[in-house]
C-alpha cells in the first residue's frame, strides 16, 4: 500500500472524526408501494415512526449508500423499484450524504451511521413490536461496512446483510469491518476486488462476479463503473424474482480466494447471488460470468 495515501487517509479520517454527523442529518426516507417514489423522511424516534407508513406486516429492506452519494444517486434509483416490485415492503433509504461527502469523511463516520441504523430498528423491535427476522440490509461500498455495525448493534439477529462491493482502502485492520457474525447469513458480491473493493472473503458466502477485479463492460473504469454494476447487478437478481422465468445470478463454487482471479472455479453450481429470499445455508467463495449487455444474468 502506498504509504503517502494510508497518511492523507488517517489525517482525513481524524479530521473527518472531529466533526461527527448530528442525528438529525441522517435521515430515513420510507418507500412503500402506495409512495414508490416520493420518500417519506424518518428520523429514528418514536414519534417520527408513529406517524408513517411503516408497517410491521411487511418485510423492510434498509439500504445504505457509499461516499458522495445521496438518496437522489443512482444506487437508491436501481434498487427501491426493484424490490417494491418483487415484493410489498417497507423500503427504508437512508440518506447520510453529511458524513459521507469524502471518503475519509465516510470511513470515520461509518460506526456512527451504523449506531443510528440499529437504533432505528430497535426501537421498530422495542417499542412498534417489529420482528426483527424481518429485516434485511444492503449497503453499497463504505454502505457495505455501516450494514455490519448495524448488525452487531441490532438487539436480536437480523437474518440478512447484503454487502456490494466493501471498500478495501482503510478497512484491513478497521475494527468495523463487515464481519460474518453481523448477521445470521453476510453476501458479499466483489466487483472490483484488491483495485477499490476488498478482495478477500468477507461473508459466509462471497460471489466474485466475472472475476471480481473489474468487470468486462467498463474497460478501464475500475474504480467508478465496476463499482457501479454491483448494485446493478443486484437490482437484476431482484427484478428476476418478480419476472416469469428470468435468469439468476447462479455462482460456480471455488476452492479457493484464489481461484477466483483466473475465473478457474469448476465446484458445484449451488448458489444464486441476490433474489428476495432470505437465505440460511449458502457458505462459501463462488464465482459467475455475466453477459456484457443486459440481461446480464446467464442462469
């Protein structure tokens, strides 16, 4: 690692750490199928949740978004209609574009966006009487990270985090890592592993799309583009559930981290990365080809 980068890194983060986000610049914007696409902003307090839409009956997806992003970018525009159209959810948004707007800035804020997250979700358990194996969250980039805090923060075990390519700078030895124990089962999809995204296994099971190092459509573009199609590919896998006979994202197991670079994995072909269902027993490190054009799913 280039050490002149690790230093402005540490000196952003430290700075970045001095001027933490206030509670009321993260904000929880609720999507349902009666509001698909004019939010309802939610702070994490009874009285904010006591008057919205959420329901207890529905299953909630909370989705965290990376640095520079807000709930206006592109990961929340891919990934809210797709699961209100495969499923009748609470979709909870979270906007923390305040403590996100660097990346330094976002790796020192990442525990507290995680706190918040699970102090939202306990108070859903706490006081609304929430079932928290309802609950599943997806977080894009340093989004990715925030998900796992949350996790071990949350009274009680959630089910499901989605983890879309975890940044690899600044994370190696950062005690709020993405863990396998933050939930009962972490998917982790890289796209563009030891480049931006972390390269090794994360989750209990680890999809390496095309590789994982980059991916085929985006030529050079590693760092935006790459990074871009893990939450468009996993918006596919969502869309493919409420479709008629769409192809998955089906994964070829590996024997190795290794053998996923030189895309040699020849294992069983028994896990699917993405979809709506709640999953408990896919383990391990695989590996899928994607077509250069939508769909890109081969099935």
């Amino acid at each position: 690692m280039n050490w002149a980068i690790t230093c402005v890194l540490l000196i952003g983060a430290a700075s970045a750490a001095q001027f933490p986000m206030r509670e009321n610049q993260v904000v929880f914007h609720l999507f349902t199928r009666d509001n698909p696409t004019s939010s309802q902003a939610l702070l994490p307090s009874i009285p904010s949740i006591a008057t919205s839409r959420f329901l207890n009956s529905r299953k909630t997806i909370i989705a965290l978004h990376s640095f520079g992003e807000n709930v206006q970018g592109n990961f929340i525009a891919h990934v809210v209609p797709a699961h209100l159209a495969a499923e009748n959810v609470n979709f909870l948004a979270v906007d923390w574009r305040f403590g996100s707007f660097a990346y330094s800035a976002g790796v020192a804020n990442v525990p507290q966006l995680g706190e918040l997250v699970a102090r939202f979700v306990n108070i859903l358990t706490n006081d609304f009487g929430n079932n928290v194996n309802m609950i599943r969250i997806i977080g894009v980039g340093l989004g990715a990270h925030a998900a796992g805090v949350a996790g071990r923060r949350i009274v009680g075990n959630i089910p499901h985090i989605v983890a879309l390519d975890p940044p690899l700078l600044g994370w190696t030895h950062n005690p709020n890592k993405l863990l396998k124990t933050d939930a009962n089962l972490v998917e982790v999809l890289h796209t563009t592993a030891t480049n931006y995204g972390y390269g090794d296994p994360l989750g209990h099971v680890d999809f390496y799309a095309n590789g994982g190092r980059s991916q085929p459509m985006c030529g050079d573009l590693v760092l935006t583009c790459s990074h871009i199609y893990s939450y468009i590919y996993y918006a596919e896998s969502i869309n493919a559930d409420a479709e008629a006979n769409a192809k998955k994202f089906v994964g070829t197991k590996c024997a190795s981290y290794e053998e996923t670079a030189s895309q040699a994995c020849n294992g069983t072909r028994d896990a699917t990365f993405g979809g709506i269902a709640v999953k408990s027993s896919e383990s391990g490190i695989y590996s899928f080809a994607t077509n250069v054009r939508q769909p890109f799913a081969k099935g």
